[in-house]
C-alpha cells in the first residue's frame, strides 16, 4: 500500500493491483476497506436525509416552490413573477405541483425530496469521477464521496431546495466528462461535457464561473502539456453555446426575454459588493472543520506542485479549477453565500482525498493489523457507525427537527387567511395565497433598491391601491424602509398568530367625546370593539353593524365611552391580547 501511495505521489514503485490480491485465495485488505467505508458512506446517505428532512428552511427555498406553483397556475416566470435565478428548478417544481395539486406546505419537503436526489446524482458522478483522476487504491472513490458528504457547508446548502443544487449535479457531470476527454483526448466527451455546462445556465447564472474555471483548467492542461489544444476547446465551447442558445429561443417564444434578460442578468450585475475577507473566513464559520481540511488540503496540494514535487497531473488541473473557484467566489461574486461554494466543495473534496491518502501512509494494510480488522463483519464496525453519526450530529445539526415548525406555521397562515385574499410579506409566504406584486420573494438586493427608491414599484401605493388587509411581518419587511415601515404601523395590527398582522386601527377616545376623523387606506369589513365588546359605534353619523364596511378614503368615527375604539379585518378572536 505504501507503493501505492508512492505512486499516486508520482513516485516510481511497484503497484500490488486488485487482482493480484487475489492470488493467495482471499479477500484483499484494500476491498475490506472499501467494504467498510462504503457502509460509512451509506450510514452517512441517511443522515443527511434525516438532515435535509428536519432542516428548517431557507427563505430561497420558499421563494423557488412558489415561483412552481404560480407558474403551474398559469404566470409567465420574470413577466408575472419576478425571479433572479434560471427557469429549470422552477419548471421541475412546476411540473411537480401540476401532478400533484396538495395544497399544505408538506410540498415542501417534495423539494427536499428532489434536491436529495439530486444529491445521490452527485455523489454517483463524483464517484466515477475520482475512478476517472486516481484509478488506485481502489476506494478513493468511497474516501472523495465521504469527504464531500462529511463537509458542513454541503449539510447547509446541498439539501435545499435552490437551483445551485442541480447546477452542481451538471457542474460535476461536466467535469467528468471533460477528465475523460482529457485522459481519452477524445473532441467528443469535451463536447458532451460543454454541453452540460451549458445547461448549468438555465439554473443559475453562476455557470459562467464555472466555465470560467474550465477555461483555467484548459491553460494549466496547455501548459502541462506543451502544446494548443484548439480541438478540445473548440468542441467543448460549441457544446457549452448549445444550451445558453436554446433557452434564448424558448424565452423568446414565451416572450419572456427581455424580463428574463432584466432579472437575470441586468439585476444580478448591480448588488452591492462583499469585501474578499468576509468571502474567504466565513467559510471557515460556516464549516469549521470541513472548512479548514479543504484549505489545508488546498493549501498542502499547492505547496508540492510550486516546490516541484511529485503531483498527478489530473490532480494538478483540480487544483488549478478549485482555485480558480476560490478566487472567484472571493472577488468577482458580488455576494457570497454558502450554495455559492458547492461547485468548489466537490473539487475541493477530490483533492481533500487525495492528501488523505497521501499523509497516511500507515493506511499499509499488510503492516497494520489494526486495518485488517476494519470489515463489515467485525464487532468495531458499529464502532465506527457511532463516531460518524455523533459527529455529524454535532456538526450538521440533522437530530434538530426545525421543519415541521416552519411548515405548522405556515400551513397555519391558510386557516386564518381566505384563499384568494392578498398577502403582503417578504418570502412568499404562504404558498397559495397571491402576492400585491410580481415580487413574491424580496431578497436582499430588492430591498435595497427599494430603500434607495430605484425599484420600479411603490409597497405603500400598491397596498393601498390592491387594499391587501394582510400582512406578514418578517424580517424582510421590516428592512423595507421607513416608509413600509410607517405605512403598516398606520394601517395595520397585529394579531395573535406569529409575525400575522391585519389591516385595523386603535383610535383613542377623544376628551370631548367629539367624533374624529380617521383615514382608511384598505378598504374592507371592519370588525371593532369598545370596551370588551360592548359599546355602539357611529360611522360617518349612521350607527354602525359589526362589522362594518368601511371604504377607501376619510371616515368620522364616534363610540360610547372612554375607552378605545379597535378596529380590524380579522376577527376579535384573532386580536393580539385578546
């Protein structure tokens, strides 16, 4: 085995195959590890399933299942619906809605259920992909799988429902095809591998630091190599023209287009940009320890090839590509976030398996006995088992369920709110209920064009004009401005249902008891109450049923006694305090 490592180091030596193992009639060491980490890898498959069950979800989350369900309604995606991420996720959820119509946040975990797909989709590839770099010892594969699943900040973002996730299942596909072509110099596979590339655009427009990183990976090959591969650049950017070409015409024959070129590409050059330090030390907070293998590995993979020492060219192309990445999520991404670090986790993890190996040389199964004994049958294989579920306890969080809260709540939301009465909030939240405006979900960069009164919209008109009587303060909504800010303390209450509010007033009684005016900006059924529910109540001279309509524009109002006058949308069983 030290051979081995020697060799995958670049050393010369001899190499004990697989099949020579074989020889002396039993099974070989390396395939009793192999054996046992495949188990880890599957103990390991579970956990994060349970993990991407439970998480609670993020605020993008919601904004792609409802981007699904109202296209599945019948809205035209960047026209009816604005959207700063590619159609392909939001078609899939589409399609998804449209067979099954359940109207109960419990959809939500049908996202997971695809993204975890997705995951196995990327954990299958980034297996044939490491057989592909480092053919021996023969579970380097199930040691880049382990590394790759084991990281926090696959855990944080690999299981939610965004688009930056089946970007990485086509990122890693690319890749594999693109190593084949490498090893093969075959112009096919780099066609095949631009093609799929391209298709990472229609998820997100991060591909293009993707191919970006593949060009890197093209020099270094250049480089190595000594020589213009115009052949193999030339197939993989036909491939890689295909898919971006392909969706200009389907947007074009939804006319869609220019909204799409609008929120897709105008809107996510402008954000406001995150400085280099903050891009680079928050993946170690993020991750802390998958965090710091992956720059060590980096760092230690790094320090071999620039002090000349032995490197696998396959591994030196990842090292050029996962920096190539880093730099870029540093300093070209305007914001940074942990989805935005997957495309670099997977590469990361290859070379992460590779120095595994390569510092442990004790891994020499025939001068430890403590190795011989790592097989499914033997009583430290539970053992093992142990560690690994505790420590991905600790670290991924996946005993914590937070979900089902999240989805109570909301669900929640559709009892108290009729269907087809308009929601104001910053999420999308609930799912089911239509939205004042074609934000559904307002993410950091709208809020700050809002703030800065550059956003072609106006909150405070709209819910005045739509007359939307409910409102769910989040935090989004509150970091709309002082104007939002005012307009809903004016014209709304809150109710005893967390962060629901509904359009309402509480007048103080006047000294004189002398009638007062009141502006109504949402017009609607109003229920009131003076004095615990007793009390009459005059509107504009006429005394008033309960509830009351009451119209856009000035009212005077005048009640009986000294106590206030409370006015609201929703019913005094919903009031905060009552």
């Amino acid at each position: 085995m030290v051979d081995v490592l020697r060799k995958i180091a670049g050393k010369a030596g001899a190499v004990r195959t697989h099949r020579d193992s074989h020889a002396d009639g039993r099974q070989s060491p390396e395939a009793h590890i192999r054996a046992t980490l495949r188990i880890l890898l599957g103990v390991l498959l579970l956990t994060t399933l349970l993990h991407g069950l439970g998480k609670d979800f993020d605020e993008d989350e919601f904004q792609s299942m409802s981007l699904g369900i109202l296209i599945a309604q019948g809205k035209l995606l960047y026209v009816d619906v604005w959207d700063n991420h590619g159609p392909l996720l939001s078609w899939v959820l589409a399609g998804l809605y449209s067979l099954f119509p359940w109207e109960s946040h419990w959809v939500m975990l049908w996202g997971r259920i695809i993204i975890f797909l997705c995951l196995l989709g990327t954990l299958a590839v980034t297996y044939r992909l490491a057989r592909e770099i480092i053919p021996q010892p023969i579970y380097f594969s199930e040691i880049a799988c382990l590394s790759l699943l084991f990281s926090e900040l696959t855990a944080l973002a690999g299981i939610e429902v965004r688009s930056d996730n089946p970007m990485n299942l086509l990122w890693v596909s690319a890749l594999l095809l693109w190593f084949r072509g490498w090893n093969s110099q075959t112009a096919r596979n780099f066609f095949w591998s631009g093609l799929l590339l391209g298709c990472a655009f229609w998820c997100s427009l991060k591909a293009l630091v993707l191919g970006a990183a593949v060009g890197a990976m093209f020099l270094a090959g250049m480089v190595l190599r000594r020589r213009i591969l115009w052949k193999p650049v030339l197939a993989f950017g036909l491939g890689a023209a295909i898919a971006p070409l392909a969706l200009v015409l389907v947007l074009s024959a939804q006319s869609n287009l220019e909204a799409f070129w609008n929120s897709y590409l105008l809107q996510n050059a402008d954000r406001i940009r995150e400085s280099f330090f903050i891009a680079f030390f928050i993946v170690l907070y993020w991750a802390p320890v998958g965090g710091s293998l992956l720059y060590f590995s980096l760092f230690y993979a790094a320090r071999r090839a620039f002090g000349k020492e032995p490197v696998p060219e396959c591994i030196l192309l990842l090292l050029t590509c996962s920096g190539f990445l880093l730099l870029q999520y540093c300093f070209l991404l305007p914001t940074h976030h942990e989805q935005s670090t997957l495309p670099f986790v997977v590469t990361g993890a290859l070379i992460q398996a590779w120095v595994l190996l390569l510092l442990l040389p004790r891994l020499d199964v025939q001068r430890y006995a403590f190795i011989r004994r790592l097989r499914p049958e033997r009583p430290n294989l539970p053992a093992l088992v142990l560690v690994l579920v505790l420590s991905t306890g600790a670290l991924h969080q996946w005993p914590w369920v937070r979900s089902v809260h999240r989805i109570q709540w909301a669900d929640g939301l559709l009892d108290r709110i009729a269907p087809g009465e308009l929601v104001f909030d910053g999420i999308g939240l609930p799912l089911f209920r239509p939205h004042p405006t074609h934000y559904v979900s307002w993410v950091n960069a709208l809020r700050a064009r809002l703030r800065e009164g550059s956003l072609d919209v106006d909150v405070q008109a709209e819910l005045d004009r739509k007359d939307v009587r409910y409102v769910i303060r989040d935090f989004r909504v509150d970091s709309m401005g002082p104007g939002v800010e005012e307009f809903i303390g004016s014209h709304y209450r809150p109710l005893n249902y967390k962060l629901l509010w509904a359009a309402g007033k509480v007048l103080r009684q006047d000294p004189d008891f002398k009638p007062q005016k009141v502006d109504i900006r949402v017009a609607g059924r109003y229920y009131w109450s003076v004095a615990e529910g007793q009390g009459t109540l005059w509107v504009d001279g006429n005394p008033a049923p309960n509830p009351v309509e009451l119209k856009d524009g000035p009212h005077s109002l005048r009640w009986e006694g000294e106590d206030d006058l409370i006015l609201s949308v929703a019913p005094p069983a919903q009031w905060a305090g009552l």
